[in-house]
C-alpha cells in the first residue's frame, strides 16, 4: 500500500495528531516540515528584505 517507510509515516501522522515540526515565530504545529517551511515564511513575506538570509 505504501512505497516506504516515509509515505507510511506521513500517513500515520493523520491517525496519531503527531505533530514533531514548530514554527519557531508562533509555535504552531505541523505533522509535515514542508508545511511548517511554508508557514513560517508567510511571517516574514512583508519585510522589506529576506530576514532568512541574513
């Protein structure tokens, strides 16, 4: 049914609530860190530069 281990525990995580990835501006939680990744960055979208670069 899965490919590997990685699809399973993405899928998993759904039935668990397993959240391990934390945006460090909020604390918010995410089972997956791409979604954290791309949360995270919306804190930051109206600065006047990349704060991540620096």
């Amino acid at each position: 049914m899965f490919s590997d281990n990685f699809a399973l525990t993405m899928h998993m995580r759904t039935h668990t609530g397993e959240k391990p990835f934390k945006c460090d501006v909020c604390q918010a939680s995410f089972s997956v860190k791409g979604n954290m990744k791309r949360h995270r960055e919306r804190h930051f979208k109206d600065l006047p530069f990349n704060i991540s670069t620096v």
